[in-house]
C-alpha cells in the first residue's frame, strides 16, 4: 500500500465511538485501498468524477469540510467520487 500523511487529531467522543479527524494527502495507491473498504453505499458518479478532475488540475482544489469519511467498523461510508479521482 502506498503511504498517507496524516495529522490525527480525536476531538469528540460521541458513546463508545470517538469521532476522529485528519488531514491527509493521499497516494493512487491509498485512495484504492480505501475504496476497497467500501460498504456499498455509493455510486459511481462519473460527472461529479470530471468536475473533481476538472478542479484539481485547474488549481482550484481547496481544503473544506467535506472529506472522506469512515463507520465504525473502519468502512468506507463517504468520499467515494473524491477518491476515485
């Protein structure tokens, strides 16, 4: 698997699950192995795919609230379309 850096930081704890947050910079590799956790939840959206694509090679990545995200048995349950880019 490729690498991740990666700034955890727990801030909630919401009953027997703490609630975690990072900011990574993902590799090809990363990205695919977190897809490959995925519950199913999501489908493959290829426009939503394009303006992604679109931005980041314009320039216009910007760092927002809307991330990736994760259940508690470590599926992945948000951030598909960001992370098939």
């Amino acid at each position: 698997m490729g690498t991740s850096t990666a700034v955890r930081v727990p801030v909630a704890t919401t009953g027997t699950c703490p609630l975690r947050v990072s900011y990574e910079y993902l590799t090809a590799d990363v990205a695919e192995a977190y897809l490959a956790t995925s519950a199913g939840n999501r489908s493959d959206k290829k426009h939503i795919q394009a303006n992604f694509e679109n931005d980041l090679r314009a320039g216009r990545h910007r760092l927002t609230h809307q991330g990736i995200a994760f259940d508690s048995n470590g599926h992945l349950v948000d951030g598909h379309n960001r992370l098939r880019v």
